[in-house]
C-alpha cells in the first residue's frame, strides 16, 4: 500500500560522522523512517521528494529507531541532496 504523503513514511535525515562518510563514498543517505514501513514504501517516498531513482535500500533497526540507508541510482549526487535538505 502507497501511503497519503512521502512525510509519512521518511521522519527526518540521520546525521552522524558515519553516514556523512556513506554520503561521500557510498552515494548513500540515512533516514530515519517510521516504524512498519516496507522498502517499497520509502523507495516511493524518496523518489517522490527528492525526484531521483534509487538503487537500493538497507534497512536498519536500531536502538534509536528504524533507519533506511537509501543508496541513489547512477547520475545522482547524495551530496547534492544534502545540500538541499541541509545537512551540509
């Protein structure tokens, strides 16, 4: 099931020392996302606010929450993303 909003499924960027490294080397960014959401769903959700494909998608659990590293598709820039969003 397509959730109402991409606000829905992704909560905010996760930023540390680590995930600012998977940006650089990996192309990859970290966000925290809402309990019981699937890969698809953040796949949609991601596509849909940031207009870019995405390659692939590891989710974590951890002790402060679910995370999705999202890794984009070939021909976008993780680091032009956090630029946009602010993490830089």
């Amino acid at each position: 099931m397509i959730p109402h909003s991409p606000h829905s499924v992704l909560l905010h960027p996760y930023v540390t020392e680590k995930t600012l490294n998977l940006m650089e080397v990996h192309n990859s960014l970290v966000f925290a996302v809402r309990e019981g959401s699937t890969k698809p769903q953040i796949k949609w959700a991601f596509e849909m606010m940031f207009e870019v494909k995405v390659d692939s998608i590891k989710v974590k659990h951890g002790k402060f929450g679910k995370h999705a590293i999202i890794k984009l598709g070939e021909g976008y820039n993780a680091e032009d993303i956090g630029m946009r969003i602010g993490i830089f």
